[in-house]
C-alpha cells in the first residue's frame, strides 16, 4: 500500500504483533456475527469457540502451522456441531493458511495444501459447498504462494543491486587510484621538464651575463616562466590529490588540430565521423587543448567499442571564455531505467579520466543518454581564462 500510493499506510507505524492483533479481533467479531446471524439460538460455549477460531492468529508470523492447526480445530467442533453457525468465509482460516503457504517451507506448505483439500472435497456436505471451499482455500494457497515469490524475487533483486552497488564503487575507486597514479607520473615529467629547462637557463646566464646581457635577460626570463607555468600545473594536479571529487590527467602535449588525424582513424573502423573545430581566434591554454583533446579522444574510444553506433558527431566550439566539448552518437545508448550517476562515471576508466581532466581544468563534464534516449553524448565546458566560472554542462 505504501509503495502504491506513495504515501504511509495505516499499518506503517505498528509492529506485526499489534497488526495480526487486530486481525484477530476482526475474525473474531466476523465468527461471532456469523453465529448470531443464525436463526438457532446457539449457547455460549459455541460463541466462545468462534472467538476461539482467531486466538491464535497474532503468533501466526512466528508458527504458521500451529496457529493454522489451532484456528482449525474449534473451526472444526463448530462445523460438525452447529454447521450452520459457520461463516461463509472462515476469515481466520484464510489468514492462517495464507501465512503457511507465504512463510512456511516447501515440504509443510504442499502438505497443508494437499490434507486441505482432502478435507474439503470430504468434510462437505454437497457439490457446491465443496467447490466453494475448494476455490476458497486453493485460492488463498496460490495468493500466498505469490506473495512469497514476490518476496523472494524483492530480496534477490536487493542482494544483486547491493553487489552491483560495491561493484561499482570498487571499480570507482580503482579507476580513480589509476588516474591519480598516472597524475604522478605527470607531476614527474612536469617538474622534471621545468626544472631542467630552469637549471640550464640558470647556469647559462652567468656566463653571458657581461657578453651579452640581453641574452642573459631572456634566459632569467625564460627561468621565471618556465617556474610559473611549472606552478600552474603543480596547483592543479596537488588540488585532484587532496580532493576525491575532483581531477584530470595532465597530458598537455596534444593540441586540437590534431583531432582531425584522430577522426580519420576513427573513420578507417567503419563510422562516419562529423568533426568541428573552433575557427583560429587566437591561442587556447595548451592545458585546455589537451583536456579537450584526451576528452574527445577517449568518448571516441568508447563509442567505437560500446555504442554500436555508425555515426559520430565532434564539435568543439569556443563561446566567449568557455571551450565546448560534444561528441554524440546514434549507438544503443543506454537501458531507460539505469542510474545516470552510475552511467556517467562509476561504470569505466575513461569516463572517470574524462570527468577529472575537465575539473582540473575548472570545468564540468557530463556523461549520459542522448536527446530522447537516443545514442550516447558526452560533454564538457572548459575555462579559457583563470576565474572564469562555468556552468553545469546543459543548464
């Protein structure tokens, strides 16, 4: 009912002792007004086997059979002694034989069902009255049986979302501790690149530095920017380590004309590939080049090997202080009921590379399912200029 209705059921709020409890006084009130409905003037003790039926029905959750064996036996005195007295539909036998085939192992469950309907077929006293008690009880069985494997299935998919969950996340973190163990190899080259070009700018300088003092000028000053950019770099990739949530690996050496030699060999494995690139309005950041290069260049990797997609479409635009990265397929996409979270970046090392590479440059990626379901897009907005803020990718 809660599930249903998205809203707390009467029920919700008590415990299954309070709530068989009630049941109990329902079939019980039900055995009662059936005997007085009776046009006999039955004695007391007939009235007290009524109640009698339902007793037992709050420990039903605990002892399925005896509560079921207990509600039968005054059903049974009633039904030999005073027949008529008898509800139509013995309310507390239906619950107690519901709670056997809904808990109860297999073996006791079919041999409840099987001494059930022998006694029905022989306990009654015409055709219609066993057919009746027939549909009644079988019915109640099958209903019971339903729930169970409901249940069941209920547990099943929990167990199998709870290992895809610790799957996922074990792959997160893996994929994650490979992109910050390729992140330290970058901080090697980087500052081995800049501290070489520095030292030998520093022991040149000196020597130059009364011949010819312009050159000794351009040396420091290739020192000071060699130990900026070396600063910048350093910044962003100390900031991935210290925070989880954030990252890229640096790989500055790619630049975006190269993405055409990329799309080429992209269309030797069979896709039609629709590619472009921003018109020449002056140099882009090499950081941000090469993000935009590697991000491209792994959605590309993915959609060859997972979309099962024949067309791809690159654009890569420059809109005011941002560079926007899209590349869409008209692949398979993804399954409608998936976790998008999960899809965009708990499923791969690529994706994950492609998030962290765009937050090391200040900006945001996305990952997901295409315009209407269709095919899959990625995209991400990168800052041209420090303190540039970006957006969250579609909004």
């Amino acid at each position: 009912m809660e599930r249903a209705t998205g809203r707390p059921s009467w029920s919700a709020g008590l415990s299954p002792y309070v709530q068989d409890s009630l049941l109990a006084v329902v079939a019980a009130g039900v055995a009662v007004w059936a005997v007085s409905q009776d046009e006999t003037a039955w004695s007391w003790w007939i009235y007290l086997l009524a109640v009698a039926t339902a007793l037992p029905l709050p420990w039903r959750r605990r002892r399925p059979l005896t509560v079921l064996t207990l509600a039968t036996l005054p059903s049974l005195v009633i039904s030999i002694v005073a027949h008529s007295a008898n509800p139509q539909v013995p309310l507390s036998g239906v619950i107690a034989l519901y709670t056997v085939a809904e808990r109860s192992s297999e073996r006791v469950r079919w041999s409840v069902l099987a001494v059930v309907v022998v006694g029905n077929v022989v306990g009654t006293h015409s055709p219609n009255g066993a057919l009746f008690s027939l549909l009644t009880s079988v019915g109640t069985f099958v209903f019971g049986s339903l729930v169970r494997a409901q249940r069941k299935l209920a547990r099943l998919q929990a167990e199998r979302a709870r290992e895809a969950g610790e799957r996922a996340a074990s792959d997160a973190a893996r994929a994650v501790a490979e992109e910050r163990a390729r992140i330290a190899r970058e901080m090697h080259d980087i500052l081995a690149h800049a501290v070489s070009l520095m030292v030998i700018q520093a022991e040149a300088g000196p020597v130059v530095v009364h011949s010819d003092p312009d050159r000794a000028i351009r040396a420091f000053d290739t020192i000071a920017d060699a130990g900026r950019d070396a600063m910048v770099q350093l910044r962003r990739v100390l900031g991935v380590l210290k925070d989880p949530e954030a990252g890229r690996q640096l790989a500055p050496q790619p630049r975006l004309a190269e993405l055409a030699d990329v799309a080429e060999r992209v269309r030797g494995a069979g896709l039609r590939v629709e590619l472009e690139l921003p018109e020449e309005k002056g140099a882009l950041p090499a950081d941000v080049e090469a993000a935009a290069y590697r991000i491209v260049q792994e959605a590309l990797t993915n959609t060859v090997k997972h979309a099962g997609a024949d067309r791809v479409a690159i654009r890569v635009r420059r809109s005011a202080e941002v560079l926007e990265v899209v590349v869409s397929d008209n692949g398979r996409g993804v399954p409608p009921t998936a976790d998008r979270a999960v899809i965009g970046w708990s499923g791969g090392r690529g994706l994950v590379g492609i998030r962290e590479r765009a937050a090391a440059c200040g900006g945001l990626a996305e990952a997901g399912p295409g315009p209407e379901g269709r095919g899959f897009l990625v995209s991400a907005r990168l800052p041209l200029a420090a303190g540039t803020r970006v957006e969250r990718v579609g909004g």
